[in-house]
C-alpha cells in the first residue's frame, strides 16, 4: 500500500516536472494604451460600421470612455444604413451592432423596414453567413427595441437548416457546395443556433440544447495545444473568407460558446482545463500590434471572464527577479482575466526545482495576502534557496468551497523565478611560482572587483597562478558561467583560459613550459584580464588585472606561425606609402663652353675650304647665262638646298615616312632638273670640245 | 750624316711632289680641297670624342661616318672625273657628278635618321 502511494507519488512528480506551463499577465495598462493608439479614428469615424463596432466594443471592455467623440457620425450613419433600401444584410447587422452599444435614437419606420429585410432575408437563407447575419441582426433587435415582436415561427426548419450544414468532428462547413470545414464557422454556427433558440417561441425542444451541448464538446476534442498547456483553435484549410489565424478562429469558437451558454440556463459541462488553456493563450498573445487582433482577443477575453461555471483565474508574478542583497519580496497576484480581483484565496508555494537539474524540494508555504496592494507575498525565501534560477511551483487554495466549482485556477502554476545576488569574491591574488619547488616569486594581492595594475615578469620554467574564493551573501559556494582568463599579446594574439573551481575556492595555474608552443613563442607584454559572470550574479566584471612580461625562447624552424591579426580596414584599404623611383643616373654631359667650343672648331674646316677655293680660283663662268638653262640651273641648286632644308627639318621634328614622301616628290623634281641642268652643260662642253 | 741624309731626301721627296701637284687641273683641286675638309671636320669630331666621352654613340657615329662617307664619295668622284683615267674615258664629268651628288643625299638621309 505505502509502495503503492510512493510510486504514485514520483508518477505525479515526474508528470509535474514534464509539463511546463508559460506565466501569462492579465489585461492591463498596456492592453489600454494599445487600444488608444490602434483604434484611432481617421477624421472623426473608422470607416466601415464593422470597425466602428470593434472599436466600441473594445473600448466598452477595457472601460476606456470614449464614445462621445465618434457617436454623432457613427449614429448618423448606423441610421442611414438601417433606412437604405441597397444596404446588403451584412451592413444590416453591422449597424445593430454599433446601435447595441451607441443606444442610438433610431426611426421606428427604418426600424420596421429593417425587421422585415431581416425576417425576409432568413426564410431565403442557405448559406451560414445568411443565417448568421439575419439571425443575429433579429437578436439585436429584439434587445434593442423590446416592443418589436421578432419571434420565430419555423424555429425547428431553421435549426435543421443550420444543423445540416454540421459535420461530425464538431466543425461546420460555410455552405452546402462547400466541401471544407472550419472552426471560425463553427463558432459561427454556434451564435446562430444559440439566436434562434433565443428567438424561438417560448417552446424550446430541450433535444436542441442537449445536442448543443454535445456539438461544444465535439468541437473541444479537436483543439490544439502546446506543451505548456495552451489551447488554442487552429484551422487546416484557408476557408472561404480567407485566412483564418488562431487567434480569430479561437475567438470565433468562444463566442459561440458563450452566446449558447447565455442562451440556455443549464450547465454546460465545459472542461476547466482547455477553458483555463485557452484563456492563457489568448493572454499568452501579449499586446497585439493590429487592432483587429486586439479586438478579438479582448471580446474572447470578456467572454471567458463572464463564463458562469469555470471563470479562468490567472497567477502572475509582476517580478521574476528577486534580487537577495536587495532584499526583494516575491510578489504573486492572483487575478481575472480582465484584472479584476478574484474571490478570496490563499496562494501555497508548494514546490522549488533547480532550474537545469532534477533538484526538487518540497515546501509547502503559504503566501501571506497584503490587503493594500492585493498581492500574495512570499515574507522570506526557504531556508535552502541561494542566488541561482528556480522554478516556483504555486498552487491556489480557496477558501469558500463553492468557488472551487465556479473558478478554474489551473492546478499547479509553475514559474521561473531568478534569484539574484551580490557575490562576494575574497582572498584574490596573482602569484608567479617558481619552477616544480613551487617557491613564491612575485606575489601581489588582487581587489575584485576593483581597479588592480599588477606587474609581473616571469619566464618559461615559471608558473603563473590566480586564485580567489566566491561564495553568495549566505556563504555558499558558487559557480558562475563564466570564469576566463585571458592573456593579450602586444601583437593582438589571444589565449584564454577558463578556471576551475573546487567549492568556494577558484584557481588556475599556466605552467609557461607546457604553454610555450600555444603562445607561439612570443616573447613580451602580455596583458592579463580576467572574466567572472553569471546571469544571477549582480557584480559580474571584466576587468583588466595588469601585465605579466614573459620571456620565452627562441621559436624552432617549424613552430606555428601566430595567425594574421585583422588589419584595420582603413589601413588597408587607405593611401600606401609614396614610392620614390630611382633613375638611371643621367650621363655626364661635357661642359657648354666645351661644346660651344667644338662646335666652333668644327665649322672652322668649312671655312678653310672656302678660302682654299677663293686661292685655287674656283669661279662660276660656267654658270649658263641664258634665260631657259639658267632657270633650270637656279632650280638645280634650290632643290638640293630643298632637300638639305628637309633633312633639317626632319632631323628637328619630322618624322621617316613624311621626310620620304617629301623627299619622293623633291627627288623627282631634282632629277629632272639636274638632268635638264647637267645635259645642258655637257652638250656646251662637247661644242667646246668639238670646235 | 745618316740622319741629315734622310732629311734632305725627305726635303726633295716633298719639293718634287708639290710641284707635280702643281700641273694638276683645278677641278681635281678643288675635290681634293674638299675630301680634305671633310677628313679635317671628322678628326676634330674624334677629338672632341676623345674628351668628352662617346655618349651618345650614335650622334658621333652619325658624324664621323657623314664626313667619311662624303670623302669617300668625292673621292670616287675624282677618279671619275680624272682625264688621265683611261677606264672611265667614255663616262661623262656631269654624269659622274650627278651620282656624286645623289649619293651625298642618301648618304645625308640615313646619318640625319641616325643622328637622333
């Protein structure tokens, strides 16, 4: 027996340590601020009547009174659309939905026009949406303006017609000729039935609610949920009216849920579990960032709060972080899902795992209320409890026995709660031990954290060694995530080292022997930092400790080469350095006066040959004197000093192939002159020679 | 007595030979007079070379060799011409002058191209 009851105990102990559950928070300010902001209107009306009516509704929840602003525009137009002749049925039920909450002055004639539409409207009706809009357009109705007689006659034709469009997992197809079933229409089903039995004539077939009831329960065994204990409604198929995420479809499902319990007086047996699921999923959402998420998830909100048999109630923890040196108080609300206060209760702390292990203490201790704040508070931590991460397992006890019938607390709430703490670090030096004898060289006492500048020097048969004890503000030991040693090259090239722990006391030893090939036997400045952090600890610290310069020897032919530090980019990619071009040195010209010299010299022999000429007698007696051979002969003479004047020329900047065009045409000319010129004078020379 | 021998031969050798180049004709003359101011202008350009160093190579090539080749070319000319050659008996002065002076203008072309 004893056995027996010890076996079960560890069964519900490992099922309570595998199911996880999410901490969610009620509405609150936030959810108020949000609404203001996403529910502006846009020139004093938010365009269609559907979001007029979300917006309205949404303010109505969270008790945000601002309907004044847009209620002339908005009752203007819910009555032209109530008079209108073209409004489809959809702007029909739109309108008396703004009225519902407006309580607009409406015309008795639109009125009337607007009942029979609506009447005229059902009888025709064959697809859900119909059904829905003319339905809940008669409940609205009926509310409104109590003297309008909306009663159905052929109530029972109705309910089969919607029934028919039901399928057997709970979920309802949009229409006949549409073969895909959804959740979203299933909600919608829901409030339609729930209207028609609410419009039926006072003879109520008790078949209905009970086949109701059975069609909730169907649609509950299809629910989704995540391991933390969120349920939600999700749809497989995009549906006929889009998309449909979870968020709507849930909201869809528990409005018709609602609409049906407040259509009928008995219970309906809904599970306490997947109610309390999906009231933290829809918690779990946050703050919306659309306003049409906001709407749905607050209207699905105020349904669930007003839920008569299991009202969700939510334990939040405004603070996970409970800082000991401080000596914070772990605070726990219990509240409703609109931040109501709830029924009074008593909130156990029964259990405390060890966040990462399978440590688990039972505690069992009750939170003592404080009236002012309305929290539970929890006066003193458990004896065991240190800095480190815990998960707190709460449960809530209440105190009237009824309640526990009418308000679902969701059994164990579990939360993970950081407990955090000053560490206090003692007993820290850096010592340079000499060689395997282990005599103290250099030992220099460390502040931690605080500003410390050691400086140190030691060589490769040395060891370096750091220690310090930590311990928490009750004296235990502790271990943090991290605990590095870094030493910093001057060059940039990093070791780090983690040390280790035995209990409160951390040390580490560098044996500069073993560590001479990893250091790649750079020798010189080595900076030390030393790293100790936690998420838990409140003095975590990096912190620069001074230098230690090591001289190690020389590095062997085949030692690893560091690796490349990284180049500052603006260096490598900036301006290089100038590069100054070394000429060939020019030759060595002779001095100018030297030149001119020679160049002087050089003519003189010219004009030794002109002298010499003048002595011999040379003469131009045989220039011709007639007019013809004279011409030719002056011609003779011009175009060899042409052809020298080209030469010059192309010696100063002509170049081959102009020079020997030119010389091409020059050539010619002087051949024929020359020739004309030279026969001329053999001819008179032979007469000479002849006579 | 050897050496005062061998001056007066020199000074007879020299005499017999200024008065043979007497009689020869003026046009040989003048030919001459110019083979002998180029031969002058290319010492001098050696000269200068020998002082100053050959750089640049090619503009004293280019010098020396247009102050030969010109020499050259006259003294082709001067066979030509020569009454007393009987080998060119038939060719007449004119002509050997024009290919005097169509040769000085190729060989000017190619020295002002090496001149640089």
């Amino acid at each position: 027996m004893a056995r027996d009851l010890g076996i079960l105990v560890i069964v519900v102990l490992v099922l309570a340590a595998t199911c996880q559950s999410a901490v969610v928070s009620p509405v609150s300010e936030s959810h108020r601020s949000a609404a203001l902001e996403l529910f502006s209107p846009a020139h004093g009306s938010y365009g269609s009547l559907e979001e007029t009516y979300e917006a309205l509704k949404t303010f109505k929840v969270l008790g945000i009174e601002k309907k004044h602003a847009i209620r002339t525009s908005s009752c203007a137009s819910v009555a032209d659309t109530l008079k209108s002749t073209s409004s489809a049925l959809k702007d029909f039920f739109d309108a008396l939905r703004v009225n519902s909450i407006l309580k607009c002055e409406l015309n008795s004639e639109a009125v009337r026009g607007t009942q029979s539409r609506l009447k005229d409207s059902l009888n025709g009706a064959s697809s859900l949406i119909d059904f829905y809009y003319s339905i809940g357009g008669l409940v609205l109705l009926k509310e409104q303006m109590s003297e309008v007689d909306v009663n159905l006659g052929d109530a029972d034709r109705i309910f089969r017609s919607i029934k028919a469009l039901g399928q057997s997992d709970g979920r309802w197809r949009l229409s006949s000729n549409n073969p895909e079933s959804s959740n979203n229409a299933a909600g919608i089903a829901l409030e339609a039935l729930a209207g028609v039995i609410s419009l039926a004539t006072p003879q109520i077939d008790n078949s209905w609610i009970t086949t109701l009831k059975n069609d909730i329960l169907k649609l509950f065994d299809g629910i989704e949920r995540y391991d933390d204990g969120t349920y939600y409604f999700d749809e497989k198929h995009v549906g006929a009216r889009g998309h449909q995420s979870p968020l709507s479809s849930s909201a869809s499902v528990v409005r018709g849920i609602a609409a049906v319990a407040a259509a009928t007086s008995e219970t309906l047996n809904l599970p306490g579990e997947k109610i309390m699921g999906l009231a933290k999923f829809f918690l779990g959402v946050g703050v919306p960032g659309s306003a049409q998420d906001l709407y749905h998830q607050i209207d699905a909100l105020s349904y669930l709060e007003n839920i008569r048999e299991s009202t969700p109630l939510i334990l939040s923890l405004p603070a996970t972080v409970i800082s000991v040196t401080k000596k914070d108080q772990l605070k726990v609300r219990v509240s409703t899902l609109l931040g109501s206060p709830a029924p009074t209760l008593s909130v156990r702390l029964m259990q405390i795992f060890v966040s990462g292990s399978k440590d688990a203490s039972v505690i069992d201790q009750e939170l003592k209320f404080d009236a002012v704040s309305g929290m539970h508070v929890l006066e003193t931590l458990p004896k065991n409890i240190d800095v480190g991460s815990y998960i707190f397992s709460f449960e809530v006890i209440f105190h009237n026995p009824e309640h526990k019938k009418t308000y679902v607390s969701g059994g164990r709430t579990r939360v993970l709660v950081h407990i955090t703490g000053v560490i206090k670090i003692d007993n820290a030096e850096i010592v340079i031990l000499d060689g395997d004898r282990g005599s103290v060289e250099n030992q220099k006492k460390l502040k931690l954290p605080g500003d410390n500048a050691v400086a140190l020097s030691a060589n490769h048969l040395q060891k370096l060694r750091l220690s310090f004890d930590m311990s928490t503000p009750f004296g235990n030991a502790f271990k943090p995530h991290q605990a590095f040693l870094k030493l910093r090259h001057e060059s940039g090239v990093d070791h780090i080292f983690l040390v280790g722990n035995s209990g409160k006391k951390f040390e580490i030893i560098l044996d500069f022997l073993g560590l001479v090939e990893k250091f790649f036997y750079l020798p010189g400045r080595y900076n030390i930092q030393l790293t100790v952090g936690d998420a838990d600890m409140e003095n975590s610290f990096l912190q620069p400790l001074g230098f230690v310069e090591l001289d190690l020897p020389d590095a062997p032919e085949k030692a690893t080469r560091p690796p490349p530090q990284a180049v500052d980019p603006y260096s490598r990619y900036g301006p290089k350095a100038e590069i100054t071009h070394i000429f060939r040195a020019p030759e060595k010209r002779p001095a100018k006066e030297l030149s001119l010299t020679f160049l002087g010299l050089v003519l003189v022999p010219f004009f030794g040959f002109l002298a010499g000429l003048v002595q011999l007698g040379a003469n131009l007696k045989n220039f011709p004197k007639s007019t013809v051979p004279s011409t030719f002969a002056i011609l003779f003479h011009l175009g060899i000093a042409a052809v020298l004047a080209l030469y010059t020329l192309f010696w100063l900047k002509l170049d081959l192939f102009t020079t020997l065009k030119a010389l091409g045409f020059l050539g010619m000319f002087l051949m024929f002159v020359g020739h004309k010129t030279l026969s001329h004078l053999a001819s008179t020379s032979s007469k000479l020679k002849s006579v | 007595m050897g050496r005062s021998a061998t001056t007066k031969d020199a000074h007879a050798l020299f005499h017999s030979l200024r008065s043979a180049y007497a009689a020869t004709p003026n046009n040989l003359k003048i030919i001459d007079l110019y083979i002998l101011f180029a031969v002058a202008t290319a010492v001098i350009q050696v000269a200068y070379m020998a002082i100053v160093g050959s750089f640049p190579f090619n503009s004293f090539l280019s010098g020396v060799l247009s102050c030969v080749g010109t020499a050259v070319l006259a003294v082709s000319l001067r066979i030509q011409v020569n009454k007393d050659n009987k080998e060119f008996k038939d060719l007449p002065p004119e002509r050997a002058f024009a290919d005097f002076v169509l040769c000085n203008l190729v060989l000017h072309l190619v020295i002002i191209n090496f001149l640089g």
